[in-house]
C-alpha cells in the first residue's frame, strides 16, 4: 500500500507534485492584482491564453518547472504532474478565465490527510480538476483518508458568497499544529472552522493567523525552514507570531517585499532551502549563515504570476 504523510513544512521532502504552466486570461477581467503590472494590460490579453499572448516567457515559465523537477530529483525526491486542461475545462469557464498554474492551493496533506481545498477566484475553482487522476491514483491506493471542503454557496451570487473558502497556500503544518491564513483574499473564517472541526479530535491545534489584507496567503508572509528556523514578515502578521513559534530564530522580511515572493522558498529538509537567484543577497546569506544549504533558480515568471517554489507544488510525503 501507498504511503501518504506530512509531518511539517520542514521534514524531508520524498514526494511531491509540481505544477504545469497553464492559464487562461478572462474575457473579462475583474481579480488581476495577483498579475504583474505588464499583464494587467487587460485588454490586449483577454480572453487569451498565456502561451498566446506572451509565447517566449511561457517557454521561460517551463523551463523554470523543469529546472525546478531536475532540482528536486537530485535529491531524490519523486515527482508528480497534473494532467493538462482539456479543451472542455478551458471553454465551460471561459468568462472568467481558468488556471493550471499552481499545485499549492486545490488540495494540501496534513498528516495521513489529502484535502481538497475551496479556492475564492472564479479562475480557479476547477483547479482541482487535472489533478484528480494524482489524487485517485496516488490516494485511494493509499493508507491516508481523502476529503474534501464543501463547495461555496453562490445561491446568491458570488459576490454574496460566505465561502467557506480553505487555501493550501494559507495552510502551514508543523507537528500536531496547523497555522491557518486569513486576509480576506483567500481563505476565511469559515474555511479555518471547517478544518479546526475536522483536524481537532485526530489530536492537531488549529491557529488562524490574521494577515494584512494585501497578503494573499500565508506563505507569503512566513516559511518554517527548519526546527527552530523561520523566514517571516511580522509587520504582515496582524496578531503577532503564534505563540508556539515565538522563541524560533527569524530571518525578518520588510512587508513590501512579500509582493516579490521572497519567502515562498521550499525546503527539500532541515539542512536545505529552494529560493529565487534574485533573494542569493539577502535571505540567502542569512540562510548560509545558519548553515542551510540554498538551491538558487531563477523563478521570474512564476514569481510574476503570483507564486514561487512553495505555491508550484504539494507534497504527497514529507516524514
């Protein structure tokens, strides 16, 4: 049988899914601030794919994928890939666009627990979708139990919707404790309930940790890079550092860095971190300094896509 668990952020990475480069552009464009400023010139991409409107970066964007697989292979670690976008799935949402573009968010492991997430853009709602050959393929083959968080209501249209909403990028694990990510971008109040009601009675403690309402998830804001060890914006943290993490060691990120991404690294493990070349003079040395070995790539179009190592990918095994 198949073996499924993630211990912590920081365990050593053994499985793992990497994302594809695909995105549709709306018609219509309405929740564009996750695009760089160059494309958020709506009217010369709506409607289109990525790949048509900008076909050298895609080429770019996956070889930066590729560079990342070769990179997690080195160390072992075995790889997953969604499937593509069927022609079916670009055209049933093409008003609002639809995306394929990072693995983080549609469903996140805690423990022996896949959960399939409950994402706010419209863009993204069907994210799910090409990986669910992954999920029954490496899941219901396995020891761990699969869920999933109930669709949000829209019976009132979804500007009224009330979610709930759970992101796997507001979704950090440590142990028996779970930090949960609430800026009002992302997941909500009614997401954190949903999955403090489910994880509590297995034994977890389910933080919210309130962010400032331009942060879009929690991993933006704060990356557990080893026991004791963090990366961390405490300006973006509206109610401080969680007390179980208060006495951890702390490489401080200015609040206007997150735009940049700076803290979505990866950690393969406790002795090793993924992060973008642009970071190798800031982050990096400090990083280098607490001897953790850093792993530089260039991660420019992902990051101008609205998501870096840790959104790029979803562990099946960290123990």
């Amino acid at each position: 049988m198949k073996h499924i668990y993630v211990k912590s952020e920081f365990a050593p990475l053994k499985k793992v899914v990497v994302t594809q480069s695909e995105i549709y552009f709306p018609k219509q464009f309405k929740d564009v601030d996750f695009l760089s400023e160059e494309m958020q010139n709506t009217e010369e991409i709506a409607g289109k794919s990525f790949e048509e409107a900008y076909p050298e970066k895609q080429l770019l964007w996956e070889k930066e994928r590729e560079e990342l697989i070769l990179r997690l292979e080195s160390y072992g670690v075995e790889v997953f890939r969604p499937r593509k976008l069927t022609d079916f799935e670009k055209e049933m949402n093409a008003e609002h666009g639809c995306s394929n573009f990072f693995a983080r968010d549609p469903f996140f492991t805690i423990g022996n627990a896949v959960i399939e997430g409950s994402l706010r853009f419209m863009h993204r709602r069907n994210e799910i979708l090409p990986v669910r050959d992954l999920l029954e393929q490496e899941v219901l083959e396995s020891d761990a139990m699969y869920v999933s968080v109930p669709r949000p209501d829209n019976s009132k249209g979804y500007d009224s919707e009330k979610g709930p909403f759970l992101e796997g990028g507001d979704v950090l694990v440590y142990g028996k404790y779970v930090f949960v990510g609430k800026s009002g971008l992302a997941s909500n109040d009614r997401g954190y309930f949903w999955l403090k009601h489910f994880l509590e009675p297995m034994g977890y403690e389910v933080i919210q940790v309130v962010l400032e309402p331009n942060v879009l998830h929690l991993d933006c804001a704060m990356s557990f890079v080893r026991e004791g060890l963090m990366i961390v914006s405490e300006k973006a943290l509206l109610n401080e550092i969680p007390e179980v993490l208060k006495d951890w060691d702390k490489i401080s990120v200015d609040p206007e860095e997150i735009q940049y991404l700076t803290i979505n690294g990866l950690p393969i493990n406790e002795e090793t971190y993924i992060t973008d070349i642009q970071f190798k003079d800031t982050i990096g040395k400090e990083l280098e300094k607490r001897n953790i070995k850093v792993e530089y790539i260039d991660f420019a179009i992902s990051r101008s896509m609205g998501g870096s190592f840790r959104c790029s990918t979803q562990p099946f095994l960290r123990e």
